[in-house]
C-alpha cells in the first residue's frame, strides 16, 4: 500500500495485512524481515514496465503496470524524460530512449517521426 497525499511529501511504501485477533478483524502493520528489499523507488517500476512492454506505453498503461498513483507517475515519466531515458512518442505513448540518437533504422517507434 502506498500512502500519499496532495499537500505533502510521500512518507514512502507501507505494508499492511488484515489480521483476525480476538477483537475482530483489523488492519496491522507488516514488519519488514532483515534481508527483504523494500519496494524499487516509481521511476524504477515505470522503467520496467515501459521494457516489458511489446510496445510504447500510454501514461494509463504504466500507472497501472507501477500500480501507482497518476500524480506520482506523472512525475517520475517527468523526470525520466528530462534524463532522457524515454522519450515520447505519437498518442501521448512512451518508450525507452534509444542507446545512440542516430540509431534510428529499423526502430518501429522512432522518438522524431
């Protein structure tokens, strides 16, 4: 579960399960066991979704595939362009950024039709 909200900064990824104790079910926090990886960081998720899929994403399609929220992955798709590590393409899709710019042939989904 992710926690966020508008007006502040994400406290980041917490896990929860429903537990059934005496008193009734309730939701209680799950401890994280020494050596288990805490969540990878949205650009991360956004990035391997992008390269799992067969073609250029909609911001729709990954902020389903992060399962994320939209303002989060808004700002990570940001912030990835700006780094140029996707780049857009026709449709309001994205795709990863091709490993040298002139390489272009054969490329499907070119950043500049």
């Amino acid at each position: 579960m992710t926690v966020e909200h508008r007006a502040a900064a994400g406290i980041g990824d917490i896990e929860i399960e429903l537990a059934d104790d005496a008193n009734g079910p309730a939701l209680r926090l799950v401890t994280q066991t020494p050596g288990q990886d805490p969540a990878p960081p949205i650009e991360s998720r956004v990035i391997q979704a992008i390269n799992e899929a067969d073609a250029p994403l909609s911001r729709a399609e990954i902020r389903a595939a992060a399962r994320a929220r939209n303002a989060t992955v808004v700002d990570a798709i940001d912030k990835l362009a700006r780094q140029g590590a996707i780049v857009p393409v026709p449709k309001g899709r994205w795709r990863l950024a091709q490993q040298s710019r002139g390489d272009t042939a054969g490329d499907p989904f070119p950043a500049h039709p």
